[in-house]
C-alpha cells in the first residue's frame, strides 16, 4: 500500500495519459522541485479512453494550435526511447507512418481540402493533393472513380502503440518520483477560491497546491466539485477491426471518408470506426460495443471505396468512449476560472493521445512558471467555456 504524504505540491486527478503526462513532465523539468500525487482507481487502465482508442497521430488539423500539439507529439514519439528509457529499457512502439488520407467525392470539399492545405503546410506540416489518377497509383486497390481527389499526409502520420506510449510515460514519471495511489477522489475542497485538498474515497484528505483534472470522461464530475461546469460529456465510440479475404498487399493509410467513416490497416488487419446517427451522451459506464454500426453504416462505405472490402469479417471490436467537448471538440487546459489553482486538461474529444505530449509539457510549464512557454496555450484555456465562445476545428475525426 502507498504511504501518503499530508500534502502534495501537484495532485493528478486521474492516472491515464493525461496525468501521467503532467507527471511526467514535471518529474523531467529541473525547474519543479515539488512533489507530485497521481490518483487513479483502476490501475488496469480498462475503462480509460487511453486503452480504448485507435492510436494514431496526425498533422492534418485545420487549427494551428492542434497542428502544433501533435507536431509535439511526433517529435516525443521520434525520440521516445530517450525520453521515457528507464535504466537502457523503454517499451516498444512499433510507430508506422502511412499517412492520413482524407476523401473527397465532391469538388467543393476538394476545394476545402486543398484550402486548408494552405494554412497545414504554412504551419509545416506535410500535405499534398492528390487527383484519381495519383490516388489510384499510390493507393490501387482503391475504387478512385468514387472520390475527385483526396488529401495526403506525410509519413510522420501514422499509428502506434498507445499502451506502449502511455506506460512507458507512466514508467519513467514513476522511476522519476511522482507518487501513484490507487484511489477515487471523491470530493475536493476549496476555500477562498483555491482549492485546498482533495478527499479519498478510502477516506484520507491530502493538501494540495495544484489539482489537476485529467479524469478523461469523467471532468464535468471533477470540474463540479470546485463549482465549476464544463461542457464535457461521453459519447460512445465503436471499434472494429476485421480481416479482408483478398489482404491488400500496399500501404493504407488512416483513410476518412466523406461520410466520416474510417479505416486504417492494423498489423494484419484493418481497423475502423465512425460517429454514431445520434451522437449524444451515453451514460459513464456504458462501455458497450454498437455491433449493428459495422453492417448498417460502416461496411457500405468500407465496399464502395475499397471493392476488396466487399468480403470482410470482423474478428474483434471494442465500446469507448470520447470526452466529448459540446462547445467546440477541443481541449480545455490551464485554470479553472476563479479557482486558479484548479487546472483542466480535458475534452479532447478523439485526439487526447496524439496531444499528451504537449499537455503534459503545458502543464508543467503552467505550474513552474506561471505560464505556457513552448506552445502559448491560452486560446484554448476555460475562458472560451464561460464566454461560449468557440475554438474552430473542421478536423475532427
Ligand atoms: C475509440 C477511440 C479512438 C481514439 N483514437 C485516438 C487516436 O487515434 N489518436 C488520439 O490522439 N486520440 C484518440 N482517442 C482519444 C484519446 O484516447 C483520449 O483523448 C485520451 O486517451 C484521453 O486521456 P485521459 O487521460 O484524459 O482520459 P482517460 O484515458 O479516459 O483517463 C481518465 C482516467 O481518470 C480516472 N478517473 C476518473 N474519475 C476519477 C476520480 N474521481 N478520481 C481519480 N481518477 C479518476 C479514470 O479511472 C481514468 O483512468 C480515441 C478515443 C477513443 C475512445
């Protein structure tokens, strides 16, 4: 069992990707001296976003600052051995950079694509515009009738291990001093309008300067304990992977589909998903798969692009769930309002992993400087949450 100290300098609501990236960031900056609690109930991690999510990474957005977090993540995964080795080891993320393809079937989205591309190559990214006949040469086992042209992405788009990515991060926080404690928080306490510890469903109280909620999709629970509310709720997400009768023997990138619908190879497989027809909030512990979602909505799209996909079967799936940001489907990071020592790192809605990395660092930089010094993360602070004033993003997946 964990000793507890009476006080930590930073507590982590949540142990997953977020909170262990905060941990992990503040354990590696020679400026924080302080001491770090993480919290986490399951420390099998089953019911967390972060062991349910399809592991990819992108530079394809449409807002510069989600471009440049991801940018941060690539970098960190292109040196992850240095990064999270414990004593020469650090786990295998067999990164595969494909690509992200992103269809299009009519021109004015083609027009929009190519647009965007503009505003993703000024921000460095790697992108290029593809017609039928380019499609059909680099990608031929698609149907390249079906779309009037497409946007590619570089290599340094791809998939990886997220478990790999996550615990090796959570392996070198520990081995750095952040405390884990296998527990629930259960209610927090704010007096003067800074919170001033956090409660224990096994009963202990701990002093805190800093609380950070990274309880995925559970933060509107945590943000209400110090009176705040966030427009972040779950919505269930379906994963599938299945085996194509005919394998396609060329690469297939992270592909989406005009009708949101999309599909990656995986190791030997194929892997997909898509949003469902009623995308509202499911309850917090309905982690069911949507099984009919594969045969009403996904399979169609799956037949039309790629003919061979015609004669699937799905050989496993997975219910998850996105925390999902109603007011724009971004993130919310930095304090909380009035209460300036309560900071969120939430509402990812379906790109979380990919920007761990640079939340954790933002954090960390928030907490020993009082500011955010690689990346200025203030546009997507909770002050856009009060005003209702929202962040764009066309890009979300
Ligand atoms: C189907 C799917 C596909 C995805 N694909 C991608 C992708 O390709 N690329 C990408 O970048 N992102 C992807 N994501 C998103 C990504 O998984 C998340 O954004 C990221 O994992 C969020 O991490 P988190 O730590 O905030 O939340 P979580 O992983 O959900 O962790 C939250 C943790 O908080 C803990 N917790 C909750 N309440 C409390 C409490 N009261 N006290 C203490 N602890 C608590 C929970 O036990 C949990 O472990 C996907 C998500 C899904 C569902």
């Amino acid at each position: 069992m964990t000793e507890l100290r009476s006080h930590y300098d930073v507590v982590c609501v949540g142990g997953a990707m977020m909170g262990s990236s905060v941990a992990y960031f503040l354990t590696q900056n020679p400026d924080f001296d302080g001491s770090v609690l993480v919290v986490e109930p399951d420390w099998t991690y089953d019911n967390a976003q972060t062991t349910r999510a399809q592991n990819s990474i992108r530079e394809q957005f449409t807002n510069d600052l989600n471009i440049r977090l991801s940018r941060f993540g690539i970098e960190f995964i292109e040196h992850f051995h240095e990064n999270v080795q414990v004593d020469g080891v650090s786990p295998e993320l067999n990164f595969r950079g494909t690509g992200y393809l992103f269809l299009a079937d009519d021109e004015d989205r083609y027009a929009q694509l190519e647009r965007e591309s503009l505003d993703q190559l000024a921000a460095g990214a790697e992108v290029t515009m593809l017609r039928p006949d380019a499609i059909s040469e680099r990608f031929p086992y698609m149907d390249a009738t079906q779309v009037v042209g497409a946007r590619l992405g570089g290599m340094r788009e791809g998939s990886f291990d997220g478990w790999a990515l996550f615990q090796g991060i959570r392996r070198r926080a520990i081995h750095d001093g952040a405390t884990y404690v296998k527990d629930r928080v259960v209610d927090i306490d704010v007096v003067d309008g800074r919170v001033r510890s956090v409660v224990l469903a096994s009963g202990a109280t701990v002093g805190a300067d800093w609380v950070v909620n990274s309880a995925g999709c559970r933060a509107k629970l945590i943000a209400e304990m110090v009176g705040l509310e966030l427009p972040v709720e779950p919505r269930a997400r379906t994963s599938f992977v299945f085996d194509c009768r005919t394998p396609i023997d060329a690469i297939v990138p992270l592909t989406i589909t005009p009708a949101g619908v999309h599909f990656r190879r995986e190791q030997n497989h194929y892997m997909c998903g898509t949003a469902p027809d009623v995308d509202t909030a499911v309850d917090y512990d309905d982690l069911r798969a949507r099984h009919d979602e594969f045969e009403d909505k996904i399979w169609p799209v799956l037949a039309r692009y790629v003919p061979q996909f015609d004669q699937v079967h799905v050989v496993a799936s997975w219910g998850g769930q996105y925390d999902y940001n109603t007011l724009d489907h971004n993130l919310v990071i930095g304090p909380g309002g009035d209460v300036e020592n309560f900071l969120f790192v939430n509402g990812f809605s379906g790109h979380g992993l990919q920007q761990g990395p640079a939340v954790g660092r933002g954090v960390s930089e928030w907490i020993t400087y009082g500011e955010f010094r690689a990346i200025d993360l203030r546009p997507l602070g909770y002050e856009r949450i009060v005003s209702g004033t929202p962040i764009r993003e066309d890009a979300v997946i």
